[in-house]
C-alpha cells in the first residue's frame, strides 16, 4: 500500500513538472473592436467596428449600454462595459509617437534654421580673429615709430642749441667771398683814388 502510494505521488510530481514545462508566458491584447449598434441592447448585427482608443460622446448610459456619438456624428449603442475613462495604452503609445515624431521634425527644421547663422558666426570669428592679428601688428609698429619718435626728439633735444655745419660752412663761404669782393672793391678805390680816377691795373 505505501509503495503504490509513493508511486503515484512520484507519477503526479512527473506530470506537475511535465506541465510546468510546457508552459508558456502570454498577454492579453491591448487591441479591441468594439460593435457599434441600432439596437439599444445590441442584439442586431454591429454596423460598424470600433478600435481600441476610439473616442466616443456618451449620451445616455445604463449599467449594460450606453448610448454614444463619434466625432463623425455617427450614433449608436455599444455594451458599456468596454467603456473606459482613461486613454488606453495603444492611444497612449501613439500619441506619443507622434509627439515624438513632431519634436524630432522641429528638432531638424532648428538644425536647419540654424545651420546658416552657425556659418555667419564661424565667418565672423575667422574675421576678428584676422582683425585681432592685424590689430596686434598695428600695435607693435606703433610701438616702434614711437620709439623712433622719442630717439628723435632726444637727439633734438641734445642738439637744441647747436649750429649744423651745413650751416657754418655756408656762413663761412659767404664771408670769404664777401670779404674777396670788399677787398678789390678796396683795392680798385685807391687805385683811382691815387691815379686821379683813371683805373690802372
């Protein structure tokens, strides 16, 4: 007796691990279709299918039907159990998609956008960068005629009391010729003088 009883608590162990196996994991579908009909309580043949996420205008409502309006205008009745008040995961994942598809075509139209004024501002870098240099090198020019300027004015005023020699040298010519001239004028003078105004040379 208590090894037929063993026996079959092994066999019952074998077939629970045998079907635990087997197994497998699922998902209910978030994907509905939903009959819309003539007759309040739906007992006719659904004129038209609704998808899961369909938004729809409740009008009248009872625990089993309610009554409903789509966006088209379109009447009719539907079992209120399938009726829910918060947006379901399949409308949420598309509206959010295409939120996202809107933010990545701005996000490309902005790129866009700002593609020439990216290049405007490098151009105007790459300039002030030039000017910058140009400006650096009018600097140091400045820096030396203002060295140059200052050697000058020292020699200037080294030199602020003294005659260049251009000048002695001409004063110096000058003088001598004078002087040759004022002596033959001399020296014809008192020889007319002495020869009664009759000029012998």
């Amino acid at each position: 007796m208590s090894r037929l009883f063993y026996f079959m608590v092994l066999s019952a162990c074998i077939c629970a691990g045998a079907a635990a196996a087997a197994a497998e994991t699922a998902y209910v579908t978030d994907n509905l279709r939903l009959g819309l009909h003539q007759a309040a309580d739906t007992s006719d043949r659904a004129f038209r299918s609704l998808e899961s996420g369909q938004e729809v205008e409740i009008l009248s409502r009872d625990r089993n039907y309610a009554n409903v309006r789509l966006p088209d205008g379109t009447e009719g009745f539907v079992k209120a159990t399938y009726l829910v008040f918060e947006k379901p995961a399949k409308l949420i994942v598309s509206e959010t998609q295409a939120a996202n598809e809107a933010l990545r075509k701005e996000l490309e139209e902005a790129k866009a956008a700002f593609a020439d004024p990216a290049a405007t501002i490098d151009s105007l870098q790459a300039q002030l960068a030039e000017t910058e240099a140009a400006a650096q090198q009018s600097a140091a020019q400045v820096d030396a005629l203002t060295s140059q300027v200052n050697e000058f004015r020292g020699h200037q005023e080294q030199f602020k009391y003294s005659v260049p020699l251009t000048w002695v040298g001409g004063a110096l010519f000058v003088c001598l010729l004078a002087g040759f001239l004022c002596g033959l004028w001399w020296v014809d003078f008192r020889s007319r003088r002495r020869h009664g105004g009759i000029r012998i040379y």
